[in-house]
C-alpha cells in the first residue's frame, strides 16, 4: 500500500461531523477534488502534521485508480 511518510491527515466535514482520515498524498488528493465537486469548497483538506494513529480513508484504493466520469472526462 503506501509508506507512513507518504500519508497525509486529511479531514472531511460531513453534515456538522468532522471525520479524520490517514491517507497517502495521491489519494487525499484525489478524494478532495471529487468530494469539493459534490458539497462547498472547504469540506475537505489536509491538515499539517501527522497522520499518525488515524484510521485509513475508507477505500482509499478507489482514489488510487484512473475514474472516468459519466461526461467522459478521464480523472488522474
């Protein structure tokens, strides 16, 4: 999967519920740009500092993989 110095904290605001997250940079990244696509622009970033002791991001590995959307706009 991906190494400790490779993960970043990334933290998602979900109706009123901060939810904090380990993930790798790759898929932190790609999750915000889907996830600020569908709620406003603030509902997810990473925050400095370790990612340490944190669950994983939910399949995180979604975020790894090439996604098409249905307009056909290829992502990553």
């Amino acid at each position: 999967m991906t190494t400790k110095t490779s993960d970043v904290h990334l933290s998602v605001w979900l109706h009123g519920v901060r939810l904090d997250f380990a993930a790798s940079a790759p898929a932190a990244y790609a999750f915000m740009q889907e996830h600020r696509a569908r709620h406003y622009v603030d509902a997810a970033t990473v925050v400095p500092g370790s990612a340490e002791g944190l669950p994983r991001l939910p399949n995180e590995r979604l975020y790894l993989e090439p996604f098409k959307d249905p307009k056909g706009v290829q992502w990553h």
